[in-house]
C-alpha cells in the first residue's frame, strides 16, 4: 500500500469534531493575542494548490478505501478496520483516522478549513481550492473555515460572492468581545467596527456567521462593558450562532504577566455567569442560536434560539445563581473535576466523587476554592 498522508493542524471548532480537517494555511497571520500560545514560535504560512489538492486527493483515497466495504447501503466498519491495521505510520493512521470519523460519525456532512485565518486568502485562490474540493469529494455538505475579524471587514461583497458560489457555508470567527477596551487588552488587532462591517458583509452574502465570545475578557474591571458592547455586536450582526467561551487566564500567556502586575483582575466563575446573563438580557431582535459548548463553560444549557428561548435561558441562569452558595460551590468543583451533568444532576456523581467535592468544598475558603478551580481549568486550555 503507496503511503497516503495528508497534513492536520491544531484546532477546528469543537462543532468541527467530525469533519474533514483541510490545511490550507498553517498557523495565524496574527499570533499576538495576550491569552492564545497557540501559533506561538511558528510563522503564518500559505500552502501551494498543488499541496492542498494532493491532500484532497489523500482523503479521496481514503474515503474510496472505506466506502469500499459498503454492502446494502451500508459501511462495514468491521472490515474497513481491517484496513487500517495494515497501514504502517502514525500519520497514515491518524489521516484513515480522520476520515473514517467523518464517514461513521459526521455523515460525510462538513469539511473545516485550516488553520486560524485562512479568510486571509484572495477569494479566487480560496474558492478554487473549495471547488476542487466539492468536486474529489462530493458527499460534503458544509464548508467551514475561520476568519479573523479585520480580514472578514476587507474582503468585498464580490469576494464573499464569488467564495459562496464556490460553496463556502460558514465562517467561524472568534471575536471573543465587542469592546474596544477590552480588545486592546487582550491585544487582538481588530476593532468593534471591523466586527461589525466584516459580521454584515459575511451574513449578506448568505454565508453563515458563527461567532465566538469570551465571558470574564475584561476581567473585573470590565465586566459589563464586556457583555453589553458584545451584546452591541450581536445586535448589528445577527450572527446564525453565538458560542460561549468562558475566559481562563493561561499560566505562562501575556495575560497572566498583566495578571501578575497587578494589570488584569481575573473574574470569578459566578461573575462570569452572571456576564453572560447580562449579555443575554441585552440581545435583541436576533434569530440565531446561542451555544455554551465548550467544557469550559460552567453552564452548558445556555443555548437556544435567540429569537425565541432568552426567557427561558434567563430563567435557567438565574435558577443556578439563586442557589444556596454551597451547592453552587459542589457543582462548580464537580464540573471542573470533569463531571458533565448539568447543576440539576449532581446526584449522578459517584459516592467517591461527591466526597472529593465536599472535602474541597469544606475545606477551602473562597479564595483557595478559585485557585483549586483554575488550577483545574488550566488543565483544559
Ligand atoms: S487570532 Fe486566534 S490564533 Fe491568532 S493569536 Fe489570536 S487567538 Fe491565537
């Protein structure tokens, strides 16, 4: 068997789990922001169309490999593994990994561009690799790729135009907050009006918009200007999706440095549910979803329609604040511990489980409670 590899970046969208992972460009034309180490070290680079089509190619050959084994319409998966025993690097390995994932898993649906901004590229060069990919791969629904905010406001109507004929169906963008203020201290490089006309521009040509935000950015010296100029943004752009990701000082990033100089006061895990409440209480007039999907986040069940569910979503908030402080403090130590449930589960906790959580729960005074809970949430990010 000739080897067949393709080339997988760091990250995709965690609702890119079970799609082809494409890398166009690798690493971030940025790589400035204070509190992502991602790209750190490594320069932004674009790769050749002759690179790009023979990774397309390798996932044709995989996904011909798979498909294979179909009888009566469907895959046996029991054989198609058999084939990948036989392979002999890593690298194959994890490429039949990737495409067998999307076969099984995701439905042959979606394909994520790679890596952090590859909106960066001219909309001719970006929509003929799309082309070329919906051709070798035709079962694929949904092309996704992440732009950054300032490369979204400069790419014109006719480029966005020209991308979702191409069959680009969504760009994910993480503009983590809408305040000028709290951009600058993240030290982003985009600014409110950029969000704006870049958010505007991708929703008028018809490409959905998936934006990402990150409660406690501002940190306590920011909190509400955090959700309500965010919630600004939301309110001009009316983006299909709003993902919550709840912001946690990396140890060793830019930020931790302000955070050590007395600069950034890092917020707590309640005062960031109660941003996103207050961000919530001031969307209006929007018809898309908000999502809380990131383990990171304390409360997952902050989704919904934003036309129709803030009610209800303000309500589910709310039923969590309200809380006696203890019971609070017992889920908020669970989920860091990894537990999945929602506030209203506990019970499901294993009787070992809930000791750990109650000795730390007694144990600890709020202050060395915070610390024992970032400690944890480092491990995630
Ligand atoms: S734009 Fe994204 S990938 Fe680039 S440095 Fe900022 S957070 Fe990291």
């Amino acid at each position: 068997m000739s080897l067949k590899t393709f080339d997988i970046g760091p990250i995709r969208p965690p609702s890119e789990a079970v799609s082809l992972l494409l890398r166009v460009t690798e690493n971030c034309t940025w790589n400035k922001c204070r509190f992502c180490t991602l790209y750190k070290g490594h320069n932004f680079k674009t790769r050749t169309i002759e690179d790009i089509k023979k990774d397309i190619d390798a996932m044709a050959f995989y996904r011909d490999m798979i498909l294979s084994y179909t009888e009566n319409g469907k895959v046996d998966y029991n054989k198609a593994t058999a084939d990948y025993e036989k392979l002999e690097t890593y690298q194959e390995k994890s490429c039949y990994n990737m495409v067998y994932t999307w076969i099984a898993f995701g439905k042959m649906k979606s394909m994520f561009l790679q890596d952090a901004n590859t909106m960066v590229l001219k909309s001719d060069r970006l929509s003929h690799i799309i082309s070329y990919a919906k051709e070798k791969i035709p079962e694929i629904q949904r092309i996704t790729s992440y732009g950054r905010a300032d490369t979204l406001s400069r790419i014109t109507d006719e480029g966005y135009k020209e991308l979702k004929n191409a069959g680009l169906s969504r760009i994910h963008s993480g503009f983590e907050t809408g305040s000028d203020r709290v951009l600058k201290i993240l030290n982003k490089g985009t600014n409110q009006s950029q969000q704006i006309e870049g958010g505007i521009k991708v929703k008028n040509s018809g490409i959905e918009l998936s934006m990402y935000f990150m409660p406690g950015a501002g940190g306590k010296e920011f909190m509400e200007e955090n959700a309500l100029e965010t919630a600004k943004v939301i309110n001009e752009t009316n983006p299909d999706f709003v993902r919550l990701r709840t912001f946690v000082v990396k140890e060793g990033s830019l930020m931790d440095e302000l955070k050590s100089k007395g600069e950034f006061t890092e917020c707590t895990d309640i005062e960031k549910v109660e941003e996103i409440r207050l961000l919530i209480e001031n969307i209006k007039n929007c018809d898309g979803y908000i999502a809380s999907d990131q383990i990171i986040n304390l409360l997952e069940n902050v989704k919904g329609k934003l036309d129709t569910d803030i009610p209800k979503i303000i309500g589910y908030i709310d039923s969590f604040l309200n809380l006696p402080r203890i019971e609070q403090k017992r889920y908020q130590m669970a989920r860091r511990m990894g537990f999945n449930g929602d506030f209203t589960q506990l019970s499901m906790l294993s009787d070992e489980d809930l000791n750990r959580v109650n000795m730390y729960c007694n144990s600890l005074d709020e202050n060395g409670f915070e610390e024992l809970l970032r400690k944890y949430l480092n491990l995630y990010i």
